[in-house]
C-alpha cells in the first residue's frame, strides 16, 4: 500500500510540473491548514487532496462511492472530534463547510441539511481554488490520464476565552489513515507561525 501511495504522489507531483498553481500543493498525503485566531473567532481553513480523504478523486458513480464521500463529509461535520481544544478555552463548532470541485454540494452537506445552502457559502476564495475550478469545471483536474481534485473546508469555532487557547490538537489522523502530514500556517493574536503536524506531533501550539 505505501508503495501504491508514493507512486501516485509522486505521478502527481510530476503530472503537473509548472502549469496549475492550484496543484502547485497536490499532493498525496499532504494537506494544507490554516488556522488563524481573531477575537473570538478560529477560522481552520483546511486543502487537501481527495485521496487523503477518501478512495479517490473524481465524482463518485456508484452507490458505495457516494456512500464514501457522505462518511467522508460527516467525519469533517463533526470538525468538534477533530480539532480538540482546551477546555479552559470553552469553544465551540460553529459552522463547516465543505467544497470540492469534483462532489456535489448535496454529498458534502452535513446530514439532514439542506443542500442549497452548502453551495454558495462554501465558494472559496482562493485564487488558486477558482483557477481548478474554470479550467475544469465539470470535474477534476486531468493531466497525463490522471485525474486529481481536492477538497477545502472552512471551519469555524467560537470561543468564550480565546486568550486561554494556546494550542489545538488535530485528530485528523486517527481519522483519516491516507493523511500524513499537515502543514499549517497560524495567524493568531500578535504572530505568525508556521508548523508540520504528523500523526505522532499532531498538536500546534503558539
Ligand atoms: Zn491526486
């Protein structure tokens, strides 16, 4: 398995050898966060590519697929099991949304919700995210045979005492076995910081 795993990241690193500035980051195994602390507000902002999430990277056609990505979305929904804060800092999941270019707003949206809302809210912002996005609308990016797509979540918590958060811890591992590293930029009160998370060093700190 972990043979199969560096081929394919290793074919995609290749595959896109300059053009797409928003695969400049694809790759298998990695995913990018950004945290930043603002008042009460924590915005995790979280890219990676679908295989780290799930089975594959195109838009599901069978049933089980679609299951995949529904269990995929879920696991994401419940961001409260995935991020754990000090309790001392008394936070709570306020909003995730979920965007891929490849899956419909309707898989992604969290159970029970409506699948209108997901949409439009979710747009991220990203110039790069918008670039995938034109240059292949109706379905992920294809090089070489290959075809690749991310995911990006935007996920927001809110917290009484925020000058007690000092460090989250990221479950994102036990969650999600594909995942390996995360590289994470924080952005919180009075600094910046830049750290690698890994299923053995999987808290940030600041
Ligand atoms: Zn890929």
């Amino acid at each position: 398995m972990k043979n199969i795993v560096l081929f394919v990241a290793v074919a995609c690193a290749s595959a896109f050898g300059r053009p797409a500035s928003a695969h400049e980051a694809h790759e298998h195994g990695t995913a990018r966060l950004n945290l930043s602390v603002e008042g009460q507000r924590v915005e995790i902002k979280l890219e990676t590519p679908l295989a780290n999430l799930i089975s594959f990277e195109h838009a599901p056609s069978t049933d089980a697929q679609k299951k995949e990505v529904r269990d995929m979305a879920a696991a994401l929904h419940k961001a409260d099991t995935l991020f754990i804060f000090p309790a001392e800092a008394r936070c709570r999941l306020e909003k995730v949304s979920l965007e891929s270019e490849v899956l419909s707003a309707d898989l992604l949206a969290a159970a029970g919700a409506s699948a209108g809302l997901a949409g439009k809210d979710a747009i991220h912002k990203g110039a790069s995210h918008k670039d995938a996005a034109e240059k292949a609308p109706a379905g992920g990016k294809e090089e070489g045979g290959e075809t690749h797509a991310d995911l990006d979540a935007e996920i927001t918590f809110l917290c009484d005492n925020s000058e007690n958060l000092k460090r989250i811890e990221v479950r994102m591992f036990a969650q999600f076995p594909d995942l390996r590293e995360i590289e994470v930029q924080t952005v919180t009160p009075g600094r910046q910081g830049a750290a690698e998370l890994t299923p053995q060093s999987n808290v940030i700190g600041w």
